[in-house]
C-alpha cells in the first residue's frame, strides 16, 4: 500500500522559501528547481515505507513525527490514516526541534 503525500500550507511556505535560498546561493533557476523536485522525489519514494525516515525524538522520546533529509534540508511528517503529512520543511541548521513539535502540535 503506498500511503498519499500531503503537505501542509506552510511546508509549503517552507519550499518555497528553500527555493528561494538556493537559488540565492546558486544564481541558476535550474539548480533551485531540481533542489526541490530531488526532495519531492524522496518524499514521495518514502509513501512506499513512511516507517522507513528518521525517527524524532525530544528528551529521549519518540515525537511521532519522522524525518528525512535532502542536502541542507530536512523535511518532517507525520503518518496518519494513510497518509503522509509533511508539516515542515527546514534548513537543518536552524532551530527545528521546537519549530517541529509547535507546529505539528497545531495541526
């Protein structure tokens, strides 16, 4: 069973403004564009297995929210009612973890 890929409006949010940055970064349009559909590409192979991401944990806690990183990238989601929920998508140096678990706690 291949579960369905969602994301949430401000993954969306997240994407986009990831284009943005490569792009900045990189100066190329195409560059930026296959930046994102790499990491598409991976979230959707993930439908097959959603088990198969990182697990998150916070105080030695599963969260019950998984990961999987692109590049600089990680994209979290949740597995609910057979679908994969992609909440947030985040430079793997920023703050995430309190990013992560206030957002997702919200949806």
């Amino acid at each position: 069973m291949e579960f369905e890929l969602v994301y949430s409006p401000v993954a969306l949010a997240d994407l986009d403004q990831m284009w943005d940055e490569v792009y900045e970064a990189s100066k190329d349009f195409d560059i930026a564009d296959q930046y994102i559909s790499d990491l598409r590409v991976k979230l959707k192979k993930i439908c097959k297995r959603p088990k198969t991401g990182e697990c998150l944990y916070y105080d030695g806690i599963f969260t019950g929210i998984y990961y999987v990183t692109h590049k600089k990238y990680s994209a979290f989601y949740r597995i609910r009612a057979g679908r994969v929920e992609v909440g947030r998508v985040l430079y793997n140096r920023s703050e995430y973890i309190a990013l992560v678990i206030k957002h997702m706690a919200e949806v």
